[in-house]
C-alpha cells in the first residue's frame, strides 16, 4: 500500500503532524517496504494550505493518508479521490503506518473492508 504521511519531519522517526496543510513535510511511503520519498510541503505558508496538500497528495497516487488533523475540505478532496484518511494520529511516521497496516489486515480478514 502506499500511503502519504503528514510530517514534522523527512525520516520515518519523525513525528506525524498535527496540522494538515502546514505541516513542512509529506512522506509517500511504501507500507511493505518503507521505502519513501520526501516531499517539501511547498504550500505550508498559503492560504487554503489543506485543500492544496490534498490536492497535491491525490495526484500522486497514494492509497492511504496519515495526518494528525485535517479540515473538512482537505477531507472531502481526498475522500473523492477514492483516498482512505486516517486522521487523530499520533507517533512516528513508522508507528502510524504499521498501525494502519494493521487496521487494515484485520479489516480485510472481517470482511469489511
């Protein structure tokens, strides 16, 4: 799965950010792998700053996003871009994502996914 984590930081023992739109970074990580790219978050400072990054984030193919806190417009963009969004994160960039891989397995095993 690939996942976009909102971060503090660029290593996968940065922090996930609280704060979807400023937050200075955005990981594309490999969830099998962790293989990840680093992104400069490039709209931290502008106005409408959410729905920019989830614009952003949608046009790069990620199954999954990783935040801390996201506005509803942000959410609404990623959500109709078919993107699932796990939001009230807390921890390292690699804790959320093995426990969003995690999630996800035990929903695929009851049948709910």
């Amino acid at each position: 799965m690939k996942i976009g984590v909102i971060a503090e930081g660029d290593t996968l023992d940065s922090y996930v950010a609280e704060d979807f739109g400023h937050a200075p970074f955005f990981l594309i990580v490999d969830s099998d792998t962790l293989d990840y790219q680093v992104v400069k978050n490039e709209h931290a400072d502008s106005l409408g700053a959410g729905m920019k990054v989830a614009n952003a984030i949608a046009g790069l193919g990620v199954d999954a996003v990783i935040t801390g806190g996201i506005g509803s417009h942000g959410l609404d963009i990623l959500r109709k871009a078919g993107i699932h969004v796990a939001y009230d994160e807390d921890g390292t960039v690699e804790e959320c994502i093995m426990d969003l891989k995690r999630r996800t397995e035990l929903r695929k095993r009851a049948g709910s996914d």
